[in-house]
C-alpha cells in the first residue's frame, strides 16, 4: 500500500481539522474478462488492485459536516437537512449520494469531516467512483457503528451513482471493491450476487495496463443502444424458450434456432454475450490450472467478440491489442471497461515489461501523434480499514 499518500491524507486532514482520523482505503478496480455480461445477469471476473483513494475521517460537533478533496483542492459542506445534487460530473455528488441513502437507513448517522485523495488514475475505466463510494460509507459504518453489510454498503453506493451522479452502472464495480482480496479475482454471478475468490498467481506474468489516453464520444448512448439489443434479442428467445431468464442462459443451439426471427445486430449482440460467459467460465478453469496460455487466448477472443460483435472498440484498443498479438512476450490482451476508449489489459512475461512498454508507446505515437499511459499493477485485498 501507499504510504506516502496515507501519510498525505493523515497529515492533510490533521493539518485541517486538529483530530486523529480514522483511515480507510479503497482499491481501483479492474475486470480481467466478462465484459457487458453483468446487466445480462451472467458472469464477471474483476479483482481489485494496488492503487488506491484514501479517505480520513472523524467525528464533528459542529452542525454541518465539512469534506476535502485534496485532489480537486476543493470543499464541500453537507447539511443533513439539505441535500442537493452538485453540478454534473462533480464528485461531490457522490459523496451527497452516500450520505442520502445513509440517512434513508439510520437515525445513528452524525455530522463527520472527512478529507480524501488518491492515486487511481481518473478516465482510465479503474471505478475511481465507486472506490470513492465504497471508502465513505465503509467509513461512516464504521465511525457511527451502523452495523452495515458488504451488501447493505454496496447497495447506497450503488444508489449513490444512480441517484446523485446519474450514472446507471450495475454491481459489479461496488461489489467487487468491497469483496476484493489480495492474489485473488472474484467470479461473480451477477444474477444472484453468488462468488468465489479464484487464485490468480501469475508466477513470471505481469498485469499491465495500458491507457489510449481517447474517449470517444458516440452519437446517442452506445451503452444504451447494447443493453436494449439485448432486451430485444432475449424477447425473441423467450417466445420460443420461455424458461429463459437472461440472456446469459441462452446457449448457442437455443441463439441460432432463433436466428432468422432478429436482426444481424441483436444476433451478434446476443452471440458475444453468450460466447463471453462461456469464456469467463473457461477462465477459472484455466487459472486454476495455472494454464496461462489458454487464459491469455480467451483474452484476445474477448476482445474480437467486443470489436466485431459487440463492436465497442476503437482504432486506438484495436492497434494495441495487434500489437501485443504480435509480441511473443505477451500471452493476452484485450480492451477492458464500457468501451471506446480507456485501457486494454495484458499479461505479459515479467522481465519484457519495459521492453514492451517502449515499443508500444513508439509505435502508437506514430500512429495516432498521443501517449499512452502505463500501469504495471497487482491484485490487493478490497475497502477496508488502513
């Protein structure tokens, strides 16, 4: 963990309130493959990660509780009689949001101060929002002892995002930053919230992610556009299988048997899904059998279903994965997140990281005249207290 930003946050809010916080950190997040699958009720694989929003916290007598973004060098007053939603984007609405549903759900809650910061790179698809999230009410719970659960604290971030940032994510991100731990990923079924912590020991393998540094911004709502595919495309199955709950409990012979009754798009939609979920399956498999080669190959199909089927990629994802398919030292890659942008993820032979890192950012300056960005990172354990 990060000492230095610990002691940043620890002094910063000694220097600003004259109180010995308690501290909580809260780890980024990343998904190693199951992508678009959690709003088809299927199965996730993320894990948290060794970068980190720190959050200090006390109680207050004063009748307004008083927060502090290092970060943005910017303050917030709450006043629990009050509430209302800051401008769009801002992170102060994150934080009104935990603070509404904490009220919502206990007469125990008082008036607290609280600086925060951290090092999760902001855009890079990472959930800095959700750590964000999960820190202040995993806080909370535990300054006022409100006696929450993982669930109950996941829930009012989740209506946090929903409500307050207007941001329609699913679990996963929340979920998986408060049941993180460390050298392991979580297989979450997302239609019933069941999960098993899965070793991943890389032994001579390293995470790295790599940042296009572009968000391309879309006509419309792609995301929207993909989950109301999925809609249609399971209307369609349930006409003929009607025990058919999701999506992801489509198989491909019940897919094709219905073929003709929908559009190329919704197949190709419905198919990458079903063909995801598979693919998260035969990762645990594959990670328990220390089979890297074959994890590292269910990285790069991931990454074909979501350009060609799924078709949320982008130049800038699709060069980096070429590029990592034509170097030896790295055995997967594929994009990670929503879409259009953001990070690709790759497992790549330790002693080539630089090596890679270098040729990658050449050759992609050329390309595109930008930078990437780069994170070697390591699974850690999820919100808790420092």
């Amino acid at each position: 963990m990060n000492k230095e930003l610990i002691n940043k946050i620890k002094t910063g809010f000694e220097n600003r309130f004259a109180q010995n916080p308690l501290l909580v950190s809260s780890p980024a997040r990343i998904n190693l493959i199951g992508e678009h699958t959690d709003y088809n009720m299927g199965l996730v694989f993320p894990a948290t990660i060794d970068t980190y929003i720190i959050t200090a916290l006390a109680k207050s007598n004063e009748s307004v509780s008083n927060v502090y973004s290092i970060d943005f060098d910017e303050d917030l007053e709450i006043d629990f009689n009050k509430l209302e939603k800051q401008e769009a984007g801002s992170w102060k609405n994150y934080v009104i949001g935990v603070v509404s549903g904490l009220l919502d759900i206990s007469s125990n809650l008082e008036n607290f101060n609280l600086v925060f910061g951290g090092d999760i790179p902001i855009g890079a698809g990472l959930s800095s929002s959700a750590a964000l999230e999960n820190g202040i009410v995993y806080g909370l719970n535990e300054l006022f002892g409100l006696g929450l659960s993982k669930n109950e604290m996941m829930d009012i971030s989740i209506a946090a995002e929903h409500d307050f940032a207007g941001v329609n994510c699913g679990v996963m991100d929340q979920f998986s930053n408060l049941h993180g731990k460390s050298g392991h990923a979580i297989l979450l079924d997302c239609s019933n919230l069941s999960f098993q912590h899965i070793p991943v020991k890389l032994d001579d393998y390293q995470l790295l992610l790599i940042n296009t540094n572009v968000k391309h911004q879309l006509s419309g709502s792609p995301y929207n556009q993909r989950k109301l595919s999925c809609k249609t495309g399971l209307k369609v199955l349930q006409n003929e299988f009607p025990e058919l709950n999701s999506l992801s409990e489509a198989g491909l012979g019940q897919l094709n048997l219905v073929k003709e009754k929908m559009s190329a798009e919704v197949y190709n939609r419905c198919l990458y899904v079903i063909e995801e979920n598979r693919r998260v399956k035969s990762s645990k498999i594959a990670l328990e059998n220390k089979d890297w080669q074959s994890f590292g190959n269910l990285l790069f199909a991931s990454h074909e279903g979501l350009s060609k089927l799924y078709e949320v990629s982008c130049p800038e994802l699709d060069f980096l994965v070429d590029l990592a398919k034509q170097d030896t030292s790295v055995i997967g890659s594929r994009m990670m997140g929503g879409g259009f942008g953001g990070c690709t993820i790759n497992i790549i032979e330790k002693g080539k990281v630089d090596d890679f890192i270098r040729k990658a950012g050449k050759a992609y300056k050329a390309k595109f005249g930008i930078s990437i960005s780069t994170y070697p990172v390591n699974i850690s354990d999820g919100t808790r207290l420092v």
